[in-house]
C-alpha cells in the first residue's frame, strides 16, 4: 500500500481521499480550513498542520484545489520538500497552459507529474466512480493508474501534459451549449402546446437526445432525479459551470479557436451566475421563459 499525500479536501478532495483510505492506503491530508481537516480526520485522513509536512515521506502526491494560481503557489512550496521519485497527480479544473506549467516545474525538480481533471461531481466522488482524464507520458500515466482506481469508475489516457485539462474544457464547453438548447427547446414545446413529458419521449429516442435531456433534465417531471426537480439545488453548481468556461474562453483565445455557440454559452452563464451561482447551471431555462 501506498503513503499519498491529499493536498486540498473540499468538496471533491474529501471524499476522494476517504476512497483512498478505505484501499487501504495511509492517506496524509492538508487543507487550511478547519471544517475540511476535521471531516478528513473522521474518514481516516491523517492530517498536518503545513502541505509540506504532509508530502514530506509521500510516495504520490494529490492536488485537488479551486484554480490554477493556487495550484501554482502550492506546487512552489511543495516541490523542494517532496520526497525523492514521488509521483505528483493533479486533479483540479485548471488551464491547460497551467497545467503544462507545473508540469514541467515537477520536471525541473525531477518529478514525474500528470494533469487528472475529473467528471462526476460530488456524487462521484463519494461513489468512486469520477472519470479521470489524464494528461502526461505513459510511464506517468502506468505509474498513476493504481492510484486513481479506488476513486474511479473510468480512467483515460487523453495525451501528453494538458490533454487531461484540454478533454475537460471541450466537454464541459459542449455541455454548456447542450444544456440551454435543451432548455431552448423546452420553452419553445410549451409556448407550441406540447407537453414537456411528450418531448422528452421523442428527444430522448430520437437524434436530439444528449445526458443535458436525459440525465439533466431541465423541467421537473420527465426525468425524476434531476435538479429541476428539488428546486435546482446542485449537481453541478452554475458557479463551476461558470468557472469552466472561463477556461474554455482562455483556451479560445490562446489557440485562436472559432467557438462562437461556446463563447455565447459563456456569457450567458457568467450573466447567470450573478444572481445564482449556487443553483444547478440547468436552471438556465428559467431566464429563457
Ligand atoms: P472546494 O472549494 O470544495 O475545495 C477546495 C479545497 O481546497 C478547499 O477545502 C480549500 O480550503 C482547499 N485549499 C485552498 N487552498 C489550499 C492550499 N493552498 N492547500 C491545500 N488546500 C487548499 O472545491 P471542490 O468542489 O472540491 O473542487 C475542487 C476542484 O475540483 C476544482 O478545481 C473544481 O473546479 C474541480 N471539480 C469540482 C467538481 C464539483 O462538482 N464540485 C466537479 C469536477 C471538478
């Protein structure tokens, strides 16, 4: 069994590490906000009172944390007291660009290091069942497999570094679009008299069905496990979508892509989250009607 070190346990990064610990790994755990240690503590996490005493003997070392300029600064303060040959995984939602940036900062120090963006939300992760994309050589990726297996359901090598983020950003710019044209399509079935049970029939059996209808679906009723359903309570909260798609903006802008539904999704998220940044980003069809 292998020491791993869990820098960050949030929301994901808690119940991600609770899987490792029930693999029987000896889990050393590092996040600054009190409620987080002490929810870690309760599922078996040994926590430190600094991220560089908790990497100090680790053999694998996990990031889970909110953006790239925290994943930077960490990295910096990490690297020079990680142990010799540790394996460093990133899980966090970050940029491209700044995944290959401390990527090769692990390089510098002699670290091998992979870009590990998941799908599945907070259900996932309790489940251990999240998708893991990962981005980095495939010695890397070999050598990271066994321990993402206890908390995945899927684990795909996409490339070299930042094909982990550059998957991650893609799909969730598609779901954005695909989530208010559902929600268009909605709108315009009621104001035509078509009930919102018929539509879903014929969309979820017919070329139009994508997981934003027939998971997601936007309108209580047709599918009654989604957040519609109980008030829009998240799911996958507006203000991650939000945060996905100032990402794909940036990867717009940076490779001189033409995205023009996804940079409209953009905005009218980024409008959204505003004023309900907490609700699922399916609630989107109410500012539709
Ligand atoms: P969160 O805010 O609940 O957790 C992040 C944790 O990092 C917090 O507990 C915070 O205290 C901690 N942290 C901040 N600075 C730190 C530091 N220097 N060292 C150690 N810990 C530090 O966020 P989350 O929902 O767990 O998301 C984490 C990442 O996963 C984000 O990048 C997010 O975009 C991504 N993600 C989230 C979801 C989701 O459904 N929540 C789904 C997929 C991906």
């Amino acid at each position: 069994m292998t020491t791993i070190a869990f820098l960050g346990l949030g929301n994901m990064g808690g119940p991600m590490a609770a899987n490792l610990v029930k693999a029987g790994h000896t889990v050393h755990g590092y996040d600054p906000v009190p409620e987080a240690v002490k929810t870690a503590e309760a599922a078996g996490v040994q926590t430190f009172p600094t991220a560089v005493e908790a990497v100090a003997i680790a053999e694998v070392v996990i990031t889970m944390l909110p953006s790239g300029a925290i994943v930077k600064k960490l990295y910096d303060e990490i690297l020079p007291a990680t142990a010799t040959g540790a394996l460093l995984i990133d899980s966090s939602t970050i940029s491209v660009a700044d995944a290959r940036e401390i990527n090769s900062r692990a390089a510098d120090h002699g670290f091998a290091q992979v870009d590990a963006p998941v799908s599945g939300g907070v259900k996932g992760a309790v489940a251990g069942t999240l998708a893991f994309m990962v981005g980095g050589t495939e010695e890397a990726f070999v050598a990271a497999r066994p321990t993402l297996e206890p908390m995945a359901g899927k684990i795909i090598h996409c490339g070299e570094s930042g094909a982990g983020q550059a998957a991650k950003v893609c799909n969730n710019m598609l779901l954005a679009v695909q989530q208010i044209a559902v929600g268009e399509a909605f709108v315009l079935a009621e104001k035509l008299g078509l009930s919102d049970d018929a539509l879903y029939d014929v969309v979820t059996g017919a070329t139009g069905n994508c997981w934003a209808i027939e998971t997601n679906c936007p309108v209580p009723g047709p599918q009654p496990t989604s957040p519609a359903n109980n008030d829009f309570k998240p799911g996958f909260a507006t203000a991650l979508m939000n945060k996905d798609l100032g990402l794909a903006l940036d990867a717009i802008a940076d490779t001189g892509s033409r995205a023009p539904l996804g940079e409209h999704a953009a905005a009218l998220y980024r409008s959204f989250a505003e004023q309900h940044s907490d609700l699922d980003f399916s609630a989107i069809i109410t500012t539709l009607r």
